[in-house]
C-alpha cells in the first residue's frame, strides 16, 4: 500500500499558493485494509475513507467508465491492482493531475508541470469529455488562475459537449454550486469569458448570455455593451471583497436590458421590472439560496433609485428605505448599496469614481432610525388611532428626521 497526496494541494505548492485542503489516494489497498487501520468510510459512489487522526480525505485508486449522459453516469473500479498513472488519468486537468509521495517524489506523467510553467489549463485525456461538470470547473479556474489561459484543444472539446447536450444534464445545485464557487473567484468575468466562449452559457444562463451586443447610453456607460459592464461589474465586487450574496445581485441587476425591444435602445426604459421578473425564473431554476436571492431581487428593482437618490426629498428616501426593507434588515441593505456601487464603478474609466450614494443613505438611514416608533405608536393610540394610522405617524416622523439631517448637512457644507 502506497499513499500519495494529490490534486489541488500539489498543484498549489508548486505555485507557491497557500495549501489549505489535502486530498489523498491510496493504491494498492483494499477497504478493508483500510478499514482495519482506522480509517472511517464515507464514500457513497467509491470508497474513500477519513483519515483516524487527521480526518483528511483518503481515496482508494480508481478508474471510471461512462455508462449514461450527465455526471453521474458513472461506473466506478477500484482495486489494488489499479495503478497511481490510471488513477490520475481520470481527474481533469493536467495541473491537478500531480501525485507526491512521502519522500516529496512527484508522479506526473501527464505534464501538469509543464502547464504550471505555461501557465496553461488543459485536459488530461479525453476522459474529460465524460463529466459536464468539468466545463464549469474550467471556467471557475480560469477565474482564480488569472494568468492562465484554457489550451485551444481543452476549449474545442468543451464546445463539442456542449453540442452533444452534456451541459443540458447538468443538475440545478451542481450548476449553482459551481457559478457559486466562479463568483468568489479573483476575477469572475474570466469564468463567463470561458463559458460563453464554449457555448455552455446559453445553455446554462440564457438570461446573461443575451447581454453582450446589446448597447447602452454612452454618456452613463462608456463602455456601450451591457455584457461589458456586466464582467466589469463583477470584477468590481471582487475588488471591493464583496460576500457571495452582492456578487450574484451584481450578476443579475440588468438581466431586463437583453429584453429591451429595439425601438427602446439604448434607454432601456423599465428594464429593472424585467430584471426582476427574469431573475426570478433564474432563481427558481438553479434553486439560488433564499439570502441570494432576496437581495438580488431588490437591487434589481432599486439600483436605478439608489443611483438617482441625490435627487430625493426626505419622503422619497424614506420611501425608498422602505422598499428595500432597510428597517428590519439594515445589514443587508448595506449590502444592497455595496451592490449598487459595484454598478455604478463597474463603468470604463470610472472605477475609482466615488459613490457618495452609499454613505448618504446609511445616514439617512441611521436617521430615520433613531425615531422612537414605540414612542410614536404610544402617542398615537392615546389619540385613539391604530393600525395604518400609526403606520403613517411612524413614517411622518421618520421623514422628519431625515428632513433634520439633511438640512444639517446642507448648511455645514
């Protein structure tokens, strides 16, 4: 029995990365040698074992034949007698197709180490074709290796699963899952840049794919095409570390412009309504997590009103506090504004442009805020008032106070 470490730990250690998760593979072993040593199994579809001391996932050498369409059709070998060279033969990428054994010794017959220094993402063998969920792992490489570009081949046979319907069985949380990963990424618009230039795209997210061709006005985007902006906006919430939640509503906040009738270009007049409805259906599809969603939802509604807020009175702003539930869920309205900012500075040329919007309104908000509403509430129900009419003594006095500092502002500047 030899145990070697693989995958992304190897690959990680030869480009000076730091290593976080080790992955094992056992050859020459059976589970009940492992089984008899400690090791605790977990594998549902191959046998792999944790680890009795380190809880680190050990796998048994295995080879894989293709039995039916989608990534799980699958029949899994594992036995003693399959080698370490077969065993890294059905993993994706030559770049984690890299074992080392205890004495540091690296097995790599399939030239991940030369791709490391060509900085090059490319297929083992043609095994890869096998499992659509490789195409997604690609382009979530690409977006985390910056400096690596997809070899022509790799790109070639991605397209050819994509046309033999490969992507179509794909499962909705694997998707997710994956777009979930590329979004989190160093630079997110390199894994739609991968996808849509395979085609998976379309297939995976029509909504998006129909962006690119469609223009803007040039005087608020300089950058005309609105897929443009989408990956500049992206690229933008990576830059500010924005959480997963404002990275997808970044993803989502024009969907309604690959809608827009041609007569209406390029205003795109109403496109945040369409937005909404389209990422809806998107949501639903990929089965996006509720905290996602919900403030996808709002910045695809209200981003245009968050941009324009300068404009509003106190009523407005209150207003719009309300629409976006800012009272109850502060934090996440904060995250709505990191969103709107990411638009807004997701433009050519006006990355570094200020975004006053934000700050402004988490002050309108502190303000509004400080109201006493039980106070309020109390005071109204003595004058014999309830339900709606306390709502709108509430809201009158959350108006004032926003009213209060503005006015305080205006005159300190």
């Amino acid at each position: 029995m030899k145990i070697y470490r693989v995958g992304g730990a190897v690959r990680d250690a030869l480009l000076g990365l730091p290593v976080r998760d080790h992955d094992w593979v056992v050859v020459g072993a059976t589970p009940e040698a492992l089984a008899a040593e400690g090791y605790l199994p977990v594998g549902k579809d191959f046998p792999v074992f944790l680890h009795p001391t380190t809880c680190e996932e050990y796998a048994l050498a295995r080879t894989e034949r293709k039995t039916a369409q989608g990534y799980h059709g699958f029949a899994v070998h594992a036995a003693p007698d399959v080698t370490l060279e077969e065993d890294l033969a059905r993993r994706d990428l030559t770049i984690n197709a890299i074992a080392q054994d205890a004495d540091g010794v690296l097995t790599d017959p399939y030239g991940g180490q030369r791709d490391i220094a060509a900085r090059v993402l490319r297929h083992v063998t043609s095994a890869f074709a096998e499992d659509p969920v490789r195409i997604l792992r690609v382009a979530r490489f690409a977006a985390r290796f910056t400096d690596f570009s997809v070899a022509p081949e790799t790109m070639q046979l991605m397209r050819d699963m994509v046309a033999a319907g490969e992507v179509d069985a794909l499962v909705p949380e694997r998707v997710w899952q994956e777009l979930a990963r590329g979004l989190m990424e160093r630079q997110p618009s390199r894994m739609f840049e991968v996808l849509r230039g395979c085609g998976a795209l379309k297939k995976l997210l029509p909504e998006v794919d129909r962006l690119w061709g469609v223009p803007q006005r040039a005087e608020y985007h300089p950058e005309v095409d609105t897929g443009v902006h989408l990956m500049m906006v992206l690229d933008m919430a990576a830059q500010l570390d924005a959480p997963l939640p404002v990275r997808f509503a970044c993803l989502g906040h024009d969907l309604g412009k690959g809608t827009t009738p041609v007569a209406d270009l390029p205003r795109h007049i109403g496109h945040e309504e369409r937005s909404a409805r389209l990422l809806k259906g998107l949501c639903q599809r990929l089965r996006v997590p509720t905290d996602c969603r919900e403030i996808a939802d709002v910045v695809a509604r209200e981003h245009g009103n968050i941009h324009r807020s300068a404009e509003f009175n106190a009523a407005a702003l209150v207003r719009l506090l309300e629409r976006c539930d800012a009272f109850r869920k502060p934090p996440r309205f904060a995250d709505i504004l990191l969103a709107c900012e990411c638009d807004a500075r997701g433009r050519l040329g006006l990355s570094e442009r200020p975004y006053p919007q934000r700050q402004r309104l988490l002050a309108a908000l502190a303000a509004a805020q400080s109201v006493p509403t039980h106070e309020v509430a109390a005071a109204a129900e003595a004058q014999g008032e309830s339900g709606a009419k306390i709502g709108e003594r509430v809201h009158a006095a959350r108006v004032a106070a926003v009213a209060a500092v503005a006015t305080l502002a205006a005159a300190q500047t």
